[in-house]
C-alpha cells in the first residue's frame, strides 16, 4: 500500500510540473515566436459613429467594446429584447444609408466576444455611398479602398472574408 502511494504522489508530482509549468512555458514561447508582439488595437472592435466612418458590428461587451467584459448578449432566437434591439438597428442603419437596401446581418447583431473588430466585406460595401457622401469622396474610390483592404480566409480556407473597420478607417483617413 505504501509503495502504490509513493507511485500515485510521484506520478502526481511529475504529472503537475510537466502538464502544470513545463507544456504552457514551452507553448508560450512557441507563440512568441511565431506572433510578433506589441500592441494590436486593430484586434479589438472600436464603436465608429460618425457618418464619415465604417461602422462595425453592435457590442454587447460592458457598455460597449469593452475588452475587459466581452460577452455576447446570450439572447436566444425567440427573446423580444433581442428581436428589438435587431429591428432598432436595421432601422437605424437604413435610416443612415438611405437606397442602400437591408443590412448585412453582421451590421445588426453583436459577435459572440462583443468586440469583433471585423465586418463582411457586404458590410462594408453596403457603408459606401454613405461614407463617400460624408467625406465628398467618389464612391469608386471608397470601394477600391474597402476593395484593398479585404482579408481573405485565414490560410485560404479558414473562417470567411473580412474587413478590419479600423485598418478601413485608417486607409480612409490617409487617402485624404
């Protein structure tokens, strides 16, 4: 009995050190070195209102693109609140980007973090004419500068197309 204890607590032991300390030190310095470091504010959604800027997806993070409270809303499908705050959206951006049509659904429900800093690249297209008007830019050259900045699927085949909003608004505000 003695001796299955001594086994149990040196298999503990060893199990605590290499699973507890070694795999995450070496994991993290694996990551340190394929992720180059500093600060990356275009990963964080930032809550862009006025009209010369695109806009991202709505948060439900704190008070709003809080990344120290990301959270989706955790409405389901049926919730009145959650249909509101859908149809309050949809009328809002219809009312911003008037003849522009429906709203790409990423434009009216929040990401599951709250801080998605990403939109579709329809998202984005549908903004257009709005930003274009808002800066008395050509629309053609608003789209070829959303056009620029699309990212494609992360290794060509993972997740979908996307727009980084704030990459977007910095490309908008250097082409002046």
């Amino acid at each position: 009995m003695l001796q299955q204890l001594s086994v149990a607590v040196r298999v503990t032991v060893l199990s605590v050190l290499a699973l507890g300390l070694l795999y995450p030190i070496a994991m993290t310095g694996i990551i340190h070195l394929i992720v180059p470091q500093g600060p990356k504010p275009d990963l964080i959604g930032q809550n862009f209102t006025q009209a010369r800027y695109f806009w991202g997806r709505p948060s439900a993070a704190g008070k709003g693109y809080d990344p120290t409270a990301t959270s989706g809303t955790n409405l389901g499908p049926t919730s009145k609140k959650l249909m509101d705050a859908t149809r309050a959206a949809i009328v809002a951006l219809e009312k911003a980007n008037p003849g522009a049509g429906v709203p790409p659904m990423d434009l009216v429900t929040s990401s599951a973090s709250g801080i998605d800093p990403d939109i579709s690249p329809e998202a984005a297209y549908y903004q257009v004419a709005r930003v274009a008007r808002a800066r008395k830019l050509d629309p053609a050259a608003v789209r070829a500068i959303v056009a620029r900045t699309v990212r494609d699927r992360t290794f060509g085949f993972l997740g979908e197309p996307r727009v980084n909003v704030l990459d977007l608004n910095l490309a908008l505000d250097a082409a002046r």
